[in-house]
C-alpha cells in the first residue's frame, strides 16, 4: 500500500491483544474539514484513496475531490478504486481465467515468465450457474443433477481444477455448495479486511468487485462491491486499478415496519419500482433512516441483492448493531466481529440513530405502506400489486394475440391461442397427456415455479414462510397442479440445515418442491425442459404461460424459451402459484383449491402468521454454518478425482468445444494498431429500447439450427450434449455465434421480427446475425450496431462485449447505455457511441440499409466524452452529417482503447517490464 500519507491519516487501533494500522478518516479530517455528513459509501471510497495515494494514480487533488462533493453532491472527477478482492461466479469466471491461460501463453510465446501472469489480489471464484433442473418432484433429484452436472461440465471443472493449483491467490468453491452471492454474504465477506505487509498489519473496509452484477448483495452487509465486467474484473486481479467517476450518491430512507403478512421481497419489489422511476442508473444509492432498526440482515441483502434491477451501481447500506448479530449467527470469528464495531466506530462508519448524510437527492418509503406483490411479466422493475396479476396478465396477452371471430361467436387466434374471452374451456386451451391422466392446459398456466436465487434463498424469513405454508397446504389437503414444474434450489447448504431443522422439508417435497440443487437454476435460465407433453401443448397451441420464481430476473427468453410471461415473487407466494397453477387468478379471493373436507381453501388460510415465522427463524444455528462452511472449498469425492495437470500453462485441446485458445492476443508482440475512422459501415442490428446482455451476449438452451448448433453437430456433439451456452464461455467460437442470437430479439431491420437475424444488405437475403457478420467480414465492410435506450442493461456479462468484438462490430450507437456494458464495450476496443440529445434512429428514419461513417479517430487526440463527427448516407446515396457523443468516459478508457482493449493493455506492460 504505497501511500503518500500526505494528511498523516496513518493510524493504529488495538482490538483485544491485536493492533492494525488504519488511515484515519478523523485524521485527515483534520485538514481536510468535517466529514461527518459525506455517505458512508463515499467515506469507503476516501479511505480507498487515503491508502493508495501516490501522488500518480492518487492524488491529494483526487482525495480533496471527494471532499468537495459535499459542497455539490456531484463531481465529474475520475479517481482510481482499488478493491480488495475479487469475487466470480462460473460462466464469467471460466472465460476470465481462459484469459488469463491465453496471457500466460502469450508471455510465454514472447519469452516471458507466465507467472507474472498471476492475481494479485484474492479471487474467489464459486461454481453456481452450471446446475439445470433436468430432474424435480423426486427426493433423487438433487444427486441426478449433480451427477448430470459432473457429466456435462467435466472439461471446464477440469479447466477450473488446473486453475486453481496454477494461480496464486485463486481459490475455486466446487459445485453443489451454493450461489456466489450467498456464499459471499454466509462467509468470504468480512466488513473489515485485514492485510499483512512488511511486519504490520493493515485493517480497511472489505471492498469488491464481481464478475456478476448481483454483487451488490453484500452491500447489506456494509461491504461496497458491485459487478463488472470479466474483462474488468480480470485486470483488476492482475493490479489495474477500477477506473470510475465520483458517484452522484442517492439516500433511500426507510421508516416504520412492514405490516403483518408483508415480505421482504414485497418490499425489495417496492423499492425497485420507486428507483427505477426516479432513474438511479449509474449512481450509489445508500439506504438510511431510523427504519433501519427494524430491518433484519437477510432482508438488507434482499435488497442490496437488487442493485441491478433497480440500475443502481450498488445498494449500500451502513454497519450497525445489526451488522455484528449477523456475523455472529453466520459463524465468523470473535475476533472478527470485535474488529469491525472497533473499526467502524473509529471511521465514522457506525450507523447512529437519526443520523442523516447530504446526498444527491433522497427518496423516502414507509415500510407499513408495502403490499403483497409479484414483478412481470418480463421486467424486474415492474411490480404488480398481487390483486392485479390476473389483468396484468390479460394486459399482456391482449398484446401478444389478435382475436378472430368464428361463426359461433367464439374469439380465436389464429395461431391456436385466444385472448380470456367468453367460454375458458374453449378459448386459448390444449389437452394432453401427461403420466396416464387427460388435462387441459390453458393461457396463464403456471407451467415453472420455482424457489431459487440467491435474492431469496438468502433470507431465513421467506424461506421459512414458503415452508410454513406448504406445511398447511398439505395439512388441508392441498398439492401443486399436475401442470407445474416444481423445484427449490436453495443457494446455500444452510438452507437444508435449518428446513430439516425446523422440520419442514417433508412438507416442501410433498409438494413437489424436493431439493433440485445448490445453483443459481431458473433465475438464469436453467429451467431445464418442461416434460413433452406440456412443450408440444405449449407449441402446438401457442400459449402464453407463466412462470413464477424467487428470482431477480425476468427478462424475455430467460427463464425458459416457451414460457412468454415470468413473474417474480416471494418463495411462499411461489408455492402459492404452484397450488393454484395459474396467474389468471386472484390470489386474494380466488381460492387455491379444495381441501380434504371438501371445502375451498383460500391463501388466508394458509398464510403463516409472523409469529409462526420468527419462531421458525430461531432455527437457524450458528452451528449450521459451522458445519457447512468447514471445508467449504474442497468439494466432494467427484470434484477431487479430477485429474489435472501440473503446469504453469495450460495444455490446450483442439477437439474441445468447451475451452478454446481465444484469438484476442494473437498480435500481441506487434504494435498496436493505429486508431482509424470508420469508413462506410453496415448496419449489423438496428435494435430498440431496454436491449439487455440477455439479448446480446448467448446465455441459455442452443437451437441445433442455429450458428452455434451447426458448429457443434460439425464437432460431433448431438442436440442432447449441447449443455447452454453459459457452460460453453469457454469456446469463442460457440460464443460468438450466439451473439445476438436470442429468440427474443427484435431487429427492426426486419420489420421487429424476433430471433437473431439479419438483411445482408448488397444481396439482400435474411440471414443469422453470426452469418451475416462473417460475409462483411470477408468483404472487408466494417460493422456497426445501432440501438435505443438503455442499451446493454442487465447482468455484467463479458461475452456481450466480447462476441461483439469478434463480429466485426467497430462501434455501437445508442441512445443510452447500461454502464457496464458500456465500459465493457470500450474494453474490448468497440466504440460506444451515443445519439445527442433529441436525435435517435426513429428522428433519423433509419432502415438500416444506409451506411455509418465516424470521423475524429485519426490524427487527433482522443479524450474523453469528444464530439465525433457522423456521416450518414442513405439508400439512394443522400448524405446527413451530425455529430455523436464518444462514451469513452475517462482517461484510463482511452489507454485500454489505443491499446486494443484493457487486457492488450495489461499484457503489453507485463511484457514490457
């Protein structure tokens, strides 16, 4: 830690028979002035620069700037954060260390030492979002999984294996222990850090970042961490430091109690709805308020959890009392707990009571005015009061079908579906066959609900709700309909523990909602198939069905590619959705089913009393966390036997489709290409608003038809071993022709068409995107995306970044941008561009069969946030010429672009020294 100490802010603070140096916030307040109304997040942020300063990437000038947003709350200052550690989940982290093996490579071919190729500060990567629900509704489910899971994923857990013995400072969590998220909170997260260096050691605020944008879930726990991109991600292991602009930070103050009945998820959906509308993007949001008091942990990290959801950078909420009881019950040491009370005591980082920061701007909500509520049909941050569903999907289908009269007077579609009109029976049904029994499945059926997510799993209260009420549902005599594809993927082992603990796993079983795995599961798209007699009725018929999740995503196409409409929601309301079997209902006045006397059972009846709940909750033991966390990263006797070699490089196989030597560093010992215009590119994809990475970059099932199953037939893999493309990060070439190849994209070229196609313009066939990229790409024409707002929002996925680069795509204009996808973008050496106020691709007209010329890249000086000049000509050969703002944001973004991307920048340097 090579600070200056230019303020004399170095410290030391004893705890028990232990003392830590520390940079004193009070210290430097001395000079600096008062601190006491700066946000703690941005207190986390000054202690940062406080250790790091020297006097090149940290300067006082950096360090007064922090200061000074008290007196603008805002700055357009970059300074340079250093955290502490690094967190990945699989699907990012396998293409991460494929990149890391690829730079290895690359110095060794260039005569170099690959270990300098090395993490530098910790990483913990956690093997969550392989496991798929292929097998439910059986006590046997949970080992068949991870028994197909070992099968599937034997390359990259052996890539992984290799990994972890030849990387310092890289520890892997093997599968079948939990999500990265709740093994975050349960465990690795401290609050407080402490490292040794040169004799002393040094305590400072737990800090990250992760491969995964639900990072923000530690927030809860008073740590500051948000996703990045893996390519961030990957240099801030190898020692470059997050490169950011001083955050607008927005104050969110909580007060009251929520009403009996009411769960933290209905709150976190609340929460969602009201930061969405007031447009955080970009921004810390830092919760505050005496409201704070009542606020259990679990439901903090709910809402941390969200983050994304809401477009906040992170949901940051302050350490207090509440803070040290969670890390007690959660098994970390005494000494830990004492450190972190000692410490944040002596920072100002201890939530007092009524203490209220300056902030940007504050929004405030009163707990007792949140109601039972679920999010979709295909957004997070649209929540339905729970009474509304019913229309809300009505709304939807209204909008998916026409209706077509028959002679009869009967409304039909004429694809086989039909709006809720007139005889159910009749309108928008199919029958099938499904285990010797006839049954008819309609518009709304539930056909997925699932108990998964980390935002969830995490919290003892609504866990422990989903099983209260199961346990009455059984009780009365209640089970889950026939149609319904059940599953509870708990994101920690702890979960099991304290459901046998409290004796309500049988009930959860009974209804089909038997342990399926310790994964990620639905929430990202590992759904797995709906038994073939529900797929066929689904396709044959063309119903728009339901799925109900725990989850914090919902985005078309995600959870399962024939189920249009998904709805988030809190685990008991997902048992509650799997009794009734469909969201065409009124939860609260429909009842769920009849019971064994023969009377209708309705939710009243079987909603668990908070009491019952907080009894339930005294089950959860520290002892559990003990027990599940003792060997957390050896893995089972399956994990163990793989047999890795031993060696500083990685022993590349060139018949494997899963991990494939990437070409980014190819030219790497050349220098790099000299920054040029763009000159007459084609419009590759002309997309509209809320384009997500979901979207982009290739995330769940792998059609045989498509790009990537063609490549895959022709490398000897059949339809069934296809796996999903989130286990293939580690294969370019599946990757890059499963960018944009979502079934759910509309590309206006196309007249709004869905699926991952395109108009090659000179010859005017449709083709897929990656087919369409490859004839440009041969034909020497530069490439170009062009899109509406909010470009990119959605989980920090490298790969949206990455297959763009490797179509050919020089640069993506947009109306706005997700920021991390943003950053992602120029970390990969693409240009993001964004339309000035006033104009988009509808002022425009666009077509998408004009071509794009960008000027102001050659023989000038890039900065950041330039005005490029924009030459657009259009089909019959008219010119328009305007200017487009260059989303290269900061100074460091302009070094990783000359160099070709941020990791070319890295190894040059490595290379170099």
């Amino acid at each position: 830690m090579p600070s200056l100490n230019s303020l004399n802010s170095r410290q030391t603070l004893t705890v028990g028979d232990k003392t830590y140096e520390y940079f004193s916030l009070p210290q430097a307040a001395k000079k600096l002035g008062s601190l006491d109304k700066l946000p703690m997040s941005l207190k986390v942020l000054l202690e940062n620069l406080l250790r790091w300063e020297d006097d090149k990437t940290v300067t006082g000038h950096d360090i007064q700037a922090l200061v000074d947003w008290l007196k603008t709350r805002s700055s357009e200052r970059e300074i340079q954060y250093r955290p502490a550690r690094v967190l990945m989940q699989d699907f990012t982290g396998v293409p991460a260390v494929v990149d890391l093996a690829a730079m290895r490579a690359a110095m060794a071919k260039a005569g170099g030492d690959p270990q300098k190729i090395n993490p530098l500060s910790p990483v913990d990567l956690v093997i969550d979002h392989s496991v798929m629900v292929d097998k439910f509704a059986t006590t046997s489910a949970f080992e068949q999984n991870v028994e197909i899971e070992m099968q599937r994923n034997g390359e990259r857990y052996a890539f992984l294996r290799w990994g972890q013995n030849a990387f310092d400072n890289f520890s892997v969590v093997p599968p079948g222990t939990g999500i990265c998220h709740q093994v975050n909170l349960e465990y690795l997260g401290r609050t407080v850090w402490t490292k040794e260096e040169d004799g002393h050691t040094f305590a400072f605020p737990d800090t990250l970042v992760g491969t995964d944008s639900h990072t923000t879930m530690i927030n809860g726990l008073g740590v500051l961490g948000w996703g990045v991109g893996g390519i961030e991600a990957e240099a801030a292991m190898l020692g470059q430091p997050v490169s950011m602009l001083i955050p607008e930070v927005i104050g969110f103050k909580l007060s009251g109690k929520l009403k009996e009945g009411i769960t933290a998820t209905d709150l976190v959906l609340t929460v969602t709805q009201m930061l969405r509308k007031k447009g955080v993007v970009g921004k810390f949001v830092e919760f505050y308020g005496d409201g704070l008091a009542t606020l259990p942990l679990a439901d903090r990290a709910t809402i941390a959890n969200m983050a994304p959801e809401y477009g906040a950078t992170c949901g940051f909420f302050p350490v207090d009392d509440i803070t040290l009881d969670y890390l007690r019950l959660s098994g970390r040491p005494d000494a830990t707990v004492e450190l972190v009370e000692a410490y944040s005591k002596a920072q100002g980082l201890w939530r007092e009571p009524g203490h209220e920061p300056l902030f940007t701007d504050a929004l405030a909500l009163d707990m007792g005015t949140v109601e039972a509520s679920l999010a979709g049909p295909k957004r997070p941050q649209d929540r339905v009061a729970l009474p509304a569903v019913s229309q809300a999907f009505d709304d939807f289908l209204g909008l998916q079908v026409k209706p077509a009269s028959t002679e009869d007077g009967r409304l039909l579609n004429e694809g086989g579906g039909g709006t809720a009109i007139h005889d159910d029976s009749l309108v928008g049904g199919a029958s099938y066959e499904f285990e010797g029994k006839t049954h008819r499945l309609q518009h709304g059926a539930v056909v997925i609900a699932a108990i998964t997510s980390c935002t969830n799993t995490s919290n003892p209260s609504v866990m422990m709700a989903a099983g209260l009420l199961a346990k009455k549902a059984v009780e009365k005599g209640l089970q889950r309909k026939p149609w319904v594809k059940s599953s509870l993927a708990p994101g920690s082992k702890v979960v099991t523990d304290y459901y046998n603990a409290a004796g309500l796993t049988q009930y959860l079983d009974t209804l089909g909602f038997d342990l399926v795995g310790y994964g990620c599961t639905t929430c990202i798209g590992n759904s797995g198939p709906l038994p073939e007699p529900i797929e066929k009725a689904i396709q044959q018929s063309d119903l728009t069905v339901a799925s109900v999740l725990s989850g914090n995503r919902n985005f078309e196409g995600r959870v399962h590619p024939l189920v249009k409409t998904n709805w988030l929601a809190s685990p008991p309301l997902v048992v509650a959705y799997a009794l009734a079997g469909s969201v065409r209902m009124n939860l609260s006045e429909d009842a769920l089913g009849t019971g064994k006397d023969g009377k209708p059972v309705y939710l009243r009846d079987i909603w668990p009393s908070q009491a019952e709940i907080a009894e339930a909750v005294q089950k959860v033991d520290t002892k559990m966390f003990h027990k599940e966390y003792a060997e957390v990263f050896a893995g089972d006797e399956k994990w163990q036997a793989i047999e890795v070699p031993d060696a500083d490089t990685y022993e590349w196989q060139a018949d494997s489709t899963y991990i494939q030597h990437p070409p980014f560093f190819e030219r790497i010992n050349e220098a790099p290409p000299k920054i040029g215009n763009i000159a007459d590119a084609r419009i590759l994809a002309l997309l509209g608003d809320s384009v997500t990475t979901d979207h982009i970059s290739p995330a769940g099932n792998i059609k045989a038809s498509s790009p990537a199953g063609r490549y895959l037939r022709e490398h000897g893999v059949e339809p069934q071993d296809f796996n999903s493309y989130g286990s293939r990060r580690g294969n370019h070439e599946v990757m890059m022709r499963g960018t944009f190849a979502n079934i759910r994209i509309r590309n206006e070229m196309l007249g709004g068409e869905e699926g991952g196609n395109t108009l090659h313009v000179p010859s005017g066939e449709k083709l897929a995107i990656y087919d369409a990229s490859m004839r440009y790409q041969q034909e020497g024409t530069p490439l170009v995306v062009v899109a509406g707002k909010e470009y990119g929002t959605g989980s920090s996925r490298d790969w949206a970044a990455k297959g763009t680069n490797l179509l050919g795509v020089k640069a993506v204009l947009a109306e706005s941008f997700e920021r991390i996808h943003r950053s992602n973008l120029v970390g990969m050496g693409v240009l993001a561009l964004q339309f000035k106020d006033g104009q988009n691709r509808k002022s425009l007209g666009l077509t998408g069969r004009e071509t794009l010329s960008i000027g102001g890249l050659d023989n000038v000086e890039l900065k950041p946030l330039m005005h490029l000049p924009l030459t657009l000509t259009r089909e019959d050969g008219k010119q328009e010429q305007f200017e487009v703002l260059c989303r290269i944001d900061t100074l460091n973004e302009v070094e990783y672009f000359r160099a070709g991307g941020i990791l070319h920048y890295v190894l040059r340097q490595l290379i170099a020294g």
